[in-house]
C-alpha cells in the first residue's frame, strides 16, 4: 500500500495561530492491467517478478483481479508480408 505523507503549511493571518495540519493518502491495491499500463505495457511475468522480489515501492496488486489479454500488444506483436508490386 502506497502512503504518501503531505504537510499542509498555511500563512497564519495577523491575529490568528495556524497549526500545521498532516494528510496520510492511501492509494488502494490497483489492478494487473493498471500496472501492466503503467509500466509501458510489461508482461505480466515481469510484473510477478517485480512484486515477488519487492523490486518497486508503492507496488501493491489486487491478486483477486485477472491478467487479461492485451489488445494493444497482441496487435504489435503481428506482422504482415508485403504485397507483391508485380501484378498478374
């Protein structure tokens, strides 16, 4: 879980004290594809490795939620062969 720490520092007014105020953010765990995304679309097994070996701090994955196909990199991992210039 990513917790960011943010210190909120106000001018005080003339006749006014201002007591620093601090906010603690949780982002919530996101999903396989929220992070394949992120990370420019890196396969879901380097994915596995990065949070098995905690390589990434804040990385926290929803293991409840699928690793769906990418359509996006299925469609750059096809090739097509030129057309022929000699027409019969």
């Amino acid at each position: 879980m990513k917790v960011a720490v943010c210190e909120l520092n106000t001018q005080p007014s003339k006749n006014k004290t201002v007591t620093p105020q601090t906010f603690l953010a949780a982002e919530p765990a996101q999903s396989w594809e929220t992070w394949h995304k992120r990370f420019s679309h890196t396969s879901y097994g380097r994915l596995q490795h990065m949070l098995d070996k905690n390589l990434v701090e804040g990385f926290s994955v929803d293991m409840q939620t699928q690793k769906p196909d990418c359509i996006a990199c299925t469609e750059s991992k096809q090739t097509v062969e030129p057309f022929s210039k000699i027409t019969k």
